[in-house]
C-alpha cells in the first residue's frame, strides 16, 4: 500500500526568521556594511604587514598572494631557479609585488577582472612568452588553486579563509591532485592511506562508501565528508550516503580533531574535506583510458577552458566498471560533473555546478567471522579472501545521486567581503543483499540442529529516498586595531536532510563458506517483522563568529557557534513486540529531539624565524543520535572535546612541512544500551590520545617523500555495554574499542628523472604499516599487524615524439598479502584488498 508522509512540524520562530534571512544575507551586508569603518579603514587596508622569508621566488609570491587576498597568474618558465630576498614590513598590494619582483625582470600586471599575472618588463618581452594560468578565490585564495607537486601551502578547511599550513592551529594533512594521480587511488579513501592518524580500510576492501576512521573513532559513519566547503549531507545509520569519485576532486583536505565551530554537527575524530576541479581561464583538454585487474577498465575526461573573457567552463565525466575480488560482485559508475565560474567584475565571482553519478552496482559490502579468517575454522579451513556470502541473483546495490550547487563572493572593498555556498541534493539507493551472521552454532533448543561448518545468513532489502539541501553565508572583514591584524568571518548555516526508507528483512538458507553453492533464492518472510518504514528527519541552523588575530609572531584562534536542531524519526507501519506480536509502536510516532548546542574552539601559534612554529589548540564537537530512551524520545547528541599541542616546521625558502602533535580527545554522551534493556541511555563516554608526525618534503629536484607515525590509545572509560559474537551482553569498561590500532606508519617515495636519457620517466614506492587491533570490544582477539607495498611507475611519451601524451602503471599490496584489515566483532571481520593493477594512458591537447 502506498505510504503518506506526516505533515511537517514547523519550528520555533526565532529559528524560522533565521532561516529566512539566509538568502538575503549578503544583499543585508551590502546595504548594511558600516560606511564610515569602510571610508576610514580602506586606505589603511591596502597596507598590510608582511614577514615573507628569502627562498624561491615562486614560494614567496604564493604566500604574497594569499596573504593579500589577490589572484595571481603565474607561468613556472618564469620563475625556474629565481629567488627571493623575501619581504619584511608594511606594504600595499603593488609595492609589495615590486619589492618581490626587483630585480627579476618581471612586473606585476593587473588586468580589469583585478588578476594580477607576471610579465617580462618592457626590455625583456620580446624575449619571453607568457602563459598564465590563473588560480582563482580571492576570499580563498591559494586554499582551492590548483597546485604542481605534493605540497600544499594553504587550506580552508580550519579556518574557512585562506591560511598557510604553517600558521595554523590544528593538525591539517593535505592530499593533492598530483599525489592522486600518482598514486593510482580509485577512491577518497584510497586518496588519504598516507595520512597520520587515518585509518581508511576499516572495512576491508568494500569500495561502497567512504569509510574514515580518525584519531581511533569509528561509528561506521560517513557523515564526516565535506564538499567544497558545505558538508556532503549523507544520512548516517541508513543505506543514504554520498560518494565522490577522486577522478573529480582537485585537492583532499584532512583536519583532525572536532571541528563543529565551523560545520554543526559532527564526529569527534575529524572530517576530510574534498575540493572539485573549477573551471580554468586556460583552455586545457584531457582524455584517460585505463585498464587493470578483475576486468577493470574506465575512460575520463576533463574539458576546461574560457568561453568569453570573463567566463569559464569545465565539463569532467567518467565511466567505468569491473568485477571485484570477490566473486559474483561488480562495480559500475557513471558520472558527469559540469561547472561555469562568471567573473562578473574584479569584485564579484560565481561558480554553478552539477554533479550526477548513476552507481547501477556498488560493489561489495560485508564481513565474515573471525573463525576461519583471523584463524582457522574448527574444521581446520580458512574462508577465501574471494568468498562471497551471498547470493548472485540477490546482490544489487544501486544508487543515483544529483548534486546542484553554487558558490557566489562578493568583495565589498578592502575591508568586507562576503560569500554564499549552497547545495541540493537528490539520492536514491536501491538494494537486496544476503549477509552472513556467524556460524548456524546457536544454543540447543527443541527441533534445532546446529551446522557448525554453515555461515547463517540474513536479508536486507532497502528502498531510500534522501532529499536535502545546504546553505552556508559568510561574512569576512580584514582590519587593524593597532598593531593586531583581524580576520574575521562571520556566517549563518541552515542544514535539511528528509529521507524516506523502507527497509525488508527476511532469512535465506546457509551456505558453506569452504565449498560454497549459489542459485537458491527463497527467502522467507515472518510477518510482522519482515517491513520497517520510516521518515526520518534532520535540520540545523548554526550562527557562528571566528576572530583570526595575528600580532607580530604571534596568531591566535578563537570561534564561537550556536546550533539549534531538530531530529527526528517518524514510523510509517506499526511495530511489534518479538515475543506478544503485540503492537508496540503504532504507525505515526515521532520520535524527536530539539535542542540547540554552543560550541567554541581556541588556538594559538607562535612562528620563530627559523620557520618553527609550536602550538596549541582546543576545539569541541556534538552530533546528534537516532536512538531512544526509556521514554521513547531521542537521547541527547554525544559530545567531543580536544586538547592538542604540537609544532610546524618550514625550513625558510621551501614548502617543506614537518608536523608533530599530541592529541586528547574525549567523548562523552555515547549511545550505550544494557541486556535487560529495550533503550539506550547516554552513559558511555570514550578517550583518546596519542601521538602523530607527518612530513612532505622535497629532498632533492627529483626525490620527493612523505612520511607518517601514529601512536594512539582508546579506552571505553566509562560503564558501555556491548552485545558480543555470542549473543552476551557485558560492560567493556577499560577496554580498548575495536578497528584502532594502536600503531600506524606510512612512507611514499616518488623520484623523477630530469635529465639525460631517462628523461620523463618517473617512479614511486610506499610502504603501509597497520599495528595490530582488538577484533572485538571484548578484548578476547587481535586482528595481526599487516604491511603492504605500493608502486607507481609513468612515462611521457613527448619524449618519444608523442606530444602531451603520458602512460601510468600503478600496483597497490604489491606482494599480494593477504591479510585481515579489521574486525568489528568476532562475528564480522574484513578482508584487505588484493593486489591491484592498473594502467592509465593519458591525452592532453
């Protein structure tokens, strides 16, 4: 019978006028913007206070050109082998640019979009030829340019402003497109296996979702995603998440620790922000083809150049698919993402993007028991890394997701900017899929027969409809109170996710995972269990304010948000009790919460000349939950709270960065629930500390590395009740939970050669280290340590006389280890991904 949605409740008032003001926001600001600040100010503005050491001229114009919030168009021909003398003391946007350039042969030319690119001054332009390219945001900067080589000086994602890496107080690692590439990651988060304190497999080799783990949380949510700055809206704890393919993200942005001042709600671990390829000014055309193991074979492209002036387009599409390592499961993608960034003066900019992805299959998603995986069977068997425990005619995984969004920016003068993002989506995930639950090896009961050698199996059937859609508005102001330097931005949010899911649950027969045989698809069905159907609710709308302050050496970080939300969970059929069949829950409950949550985050830094910059920093985080109490209302959001302390090292002249930190993070209010008990309580709470160091440096012009260690320590340190393998519920206080490896270590070479007859050719080599983890919160089992090898080898064929052309062969667990990546529990653990080949030939024209 069809279902009809409840009508929606509406909200308070006071946050109902808020969210009607978003739309208007920057049109208020424009009318609003204190004239007499601006009058007085302005000129003030356009003299800032710059500490740019000696090094590359190539490095001090970018951090010149981030700090001064301009565009800058730069040809690398130019600048090969010249230096700085860097640039100490106050000066304007041209002088400054003068004083960098003195002596160079060059000059700054500003154009009437108000892009600054270099050129030969008038003696020398008829000796070079200039080919800028542009990178684009003057309110981001050097945050969202595209970028040459593995190191990135600048990101937004701490901040929401444009902030070198070296001054900022948080642990931030970022991926590039160039280490993607190289690489050879098929996923975000293949993207981010070389980052500290990530573990990005804990669910073995599925590629469905992005799973991320960080700083040892992990709730097996994917709700810890950013896209191009506004939060990807994923419905955590159903089948409704978003996936973006790495073939459309320019740069991965990895910010450790809470972060809710900024987004509102999220996980205490961190979040990984994704920035998609922009629209370029220069025209530039690319065509990929590529082929690899279990029948893998794709084909891209990447069209992006100016349609008039000041108008740009980009239009990037994929498709691809492929068996996966286990059997009678595959993956197939087809996705198309076209954008148009508008110029409208020196002032104003606008980018409009859609991003639609068909996933007719989406691979593999389970796990298996310990027995027989981490350690042989009692039969003395081990289950094959290939084994699939479903059923081939009851495996289809399909989603369809619609991404429609914009990004506007507004320079009022030199003091006010403003910016609004917004984003729909629309998502639809189709699935029938048989799972396998332990060994059929329960307790004895009349009529039962134990099959010890059989893996008992269930079925989920899910139907999904995810709408929603996001709206973030900014203010940023950049002035002076005497000698103290402000950044300040502040900004609005409203955040609305419905999703409507129907969900069918029934059981299929067993199946011998050591001889096993397919073809029988009965499931049967015991009513009224079989169907659970719900509308399920999420809004936020946060008010936040961060100050940037820097005073000679010193920055200081201080933020400040409000968050009221509303969640809830509307069933559409009644539900039962599993003993009296007695209806328990009529159709149309709501289950509700509204509640609002402030919370901050401080930090400071101190930056030596030497390039030496120690820190520390505290920053909070919440995130609301679907469980219920005892009452049957939602129980109120887990809290996050993170101390760090660290140090940022930039050798003077380079982009090199050396990070080191220490980290607590606690969280608190965690969902737990006992055996006696139909309900969840908020009395578990978490800790964790540890240690991490990363490093991305240019050792030589052709030897580039990066190298991490991470040391982390988790502990349930609270009473948290947890039902194990074995159908026993007991208190896991003290324990370790589990999927967090204590010990984590990565390094990735990659060396070009520039010169003589090896010419063009380059190649990389990593290595991965995984310390071993508990299988199970219990504590009785540990998943073993595993270390796997990775290697890239490309070639441009220019040198052959095929002009833009290039070849890539990358080889992921390059001796084909085969290992156990993690274990939830003892009766559901996840093979790693097997060796992996693949070949890329790449067109540029």
């Amino acid at each position: 019978m069809p279902f009809q949605d409840r009508p929606y409740h509406r909200s308070r008032p006071l946050v109902q006028a808020i969210r009607a003001a978003l739309f208007c926001l920057p049109l208020a600001t424009l009318v609003a913007a204190p004239a007499a600040l601006a009058q007085s100010a302005a000129s003030e503005q356009s003299v800032r206070s710059y500490e740019i050491p000696a090094g590359p001229l190539s490095s001090a114009l970018s951090r010149f050109a981030g700090k001064a919030g301009v565009m800058l168009s730069v040809d690398g021909s130019l600048l090969e082998g010249r230096q700085s003398g860097g640039l100490s003391g106050q000066y304007g946007v041209d002088e400054g640019f003068d004083a960098l350039l003195q002596s160079s042969g060059l000059q700054a030319v500003r154009n009437a979009q108000g892009t600054y690119s270099l050129a030969p001054r008038a003696e020398q332009a008829s000796k070079v030829e200039l080919k800028p390219m542009v990178v684009e945001g003057f309110a981001l900067g050097n945050a969202l340019g595209e970028m040459e080589g593995y190191n990135a000086t600048h990101s937004s994602v701490a901040t929401k402003t444009s902030m070198p890496l070296v001054r900022t107080s948080q642990s931030v690692s970022v991926v590039t497109r160039q280490q993607i590439d190289d690489q050879g990651s098929q996923t975000v988060s293949e993207a981010i296996r070389y980052a500290p304190g990530v573990v990005t497999n804990p669910y073995g080799a599925t590629r469905r979702y992005d799973y991320v783990a960080m700083r040892g949380f992990n709730d097996g949510s994917v709700d810890n995603i950013i896209v191009d700055g506004l939060k990807s809206m994923s419905d955590a704890g159903t089948f409704s998440s978003l996936q973006v393919d790495p073939y459309f993200i320019e740069r991965i942005d990895v910010l450790k620790g809470p972060s809710s001042v900024l987004y509102g709600r999220s996980n205490p671990g961190g979040l990984v922000a994704l920035t998609t390829k922009r629209p370029q000014f220069e025209a530039r055309r690319s065509v990929e083809l590529a082929a690899g193991s279990n029948d893998y074979k794709s084909i891209g492209f990447d069209f992006t150049g100016p349609l008039t002036h000041n108008i740009a387009y980009r239009l990037v599409g994929l498709a691809r698919d492929g068996d996966t390592q286990f059997d009678h499961v595959e993956e197939t993608r087809y996705t198309l993402m076209p954008s148009l960034a508008i110029n409208f003066s020196e002032n104003t900019s606008l980018n409009l993007y859609a991003y639609l992805q068909s996933d007719p299959q989406s691979g593999y998603h389970g796990g298996l028991p310990a027995s027989g995986t981490l350690y042989p069977h009692t039969n003395g068997q081990r289950i094959s890394e290939n084994f699939f425990e479903g059923e081939p005619g009851l495996d289809t995984a399909k989603r369809e997701q619609q991404m429609f969004g914009y990004e506007f920016q507004h320079r009022l003068n030199d003091i006010w900017s403003v910016r609004q993002n917004f984003r729909y989506l629309d998502s639809e995930h189709t699935q029938e899929q048989v799972y396998a639950w332990g060994y059929d090896n329960f307790a004895p009961s009349p009529g039962y027969v134990p099959r010890p050698n059989e893996l008992y199996r269930q079925y989920t059937g899910a139907e999904e409809a995810l709408h929603s859609w996001i709206i973030d508005n900014m203010v940023q102001a950049e002035f002076m109170t005497g000698s103290a330097m402000h950044t300040l931005v502040m900004g609005i949010d409203y955040q609305r996710i419905k999703n409507v899911v129907d969900w069918t649950y029934g059981y299929p027969s067993n199946i011998d995972p050591f001889n096993p045989v397919y073809g029988n698809d009965e499931i049967t069905y015991v009513s009224p269990f079989d169907r659970y159907s719900y509308l399920r609710r999420k809004e936020q709308t946060g008010a936040y304010i961060q100050d940037l302050i820097e005073v000679g050496r010193w920055n200081l970080s201080l933020g400040l948000r409000k968050d009221w939300f509303e969640v809830s969970e509307t069933n559409r059929l009644d539900e039962h009790d599993p003993v009296t069949v007695a209806v328990t829950r009529p159709a149309g409950t709501e289950n509700k919460l509204n509640d609002s949550k402030l919370t901050g985050r401080a930090g400071v830094l101190y930056q030596f000349d030497n390039g030496i910059a120690p820190f520390v920093s505290y920053s909070e985080s919440f995130n609301p939950s679907t469980y219920s109490d005892a009452a049957g209302s939602l129980i109120e959001p887990s809290e996050g709270t993170q101390w760090e302390l660290g140090v940022k090292y930039q050798p003077t002249g380079t982009d090199d960065l050396y990070t080191a930190s220490l980290f607590h993070i606690t969280q608190e209010n965690v969902a737990t629930k006992q055996a006696s008990e139909d309900f969840y309580r908020n009395a578990g709470e978490v800790e964790s500390h540890g240690l991490e160091l990363e490093a991305r440096f240019q050792l030589t012009d052709s030897l580039r590395l990066l190298g991490s260690y991470t040391f982390t320590e988790v502990e349930y340190t609270k009473p948290y009740f947890n039902r194990a393998a074995d159908g026993l519920t007991r208190n896991v206080e003290g324990n370790m939970p589990a999927q967090t490896p204590e010990h984590m270590a990565s390094l990735w070479a990659d060396y070009r050669f520039n010169h003589g007859m090896l010419t063009g050719l380059s190649a990389g080599l990593g290595v991965r280290y995984m310390g071993e983890s508990w299988a199970d919160a219990e504590n009785t089992a540990h998943v073993p340590s595993y270390t796997l090898y990775d290697a890239s080898l490309s070639y441009d064929l220019t040198q052959v006389g095929l002009e833009g052309t290039r070849v890539r062969l990358n080889v992921n667990n390059l001796t084909d280890e085969n290992y156990v990546a993690s274990c939830g529990s003892l009766n559901f653990c996840y093979y790693g991904a097997e060796r992996n080949v693949t070949a890329t030939i790449s067109y540029d024209f």
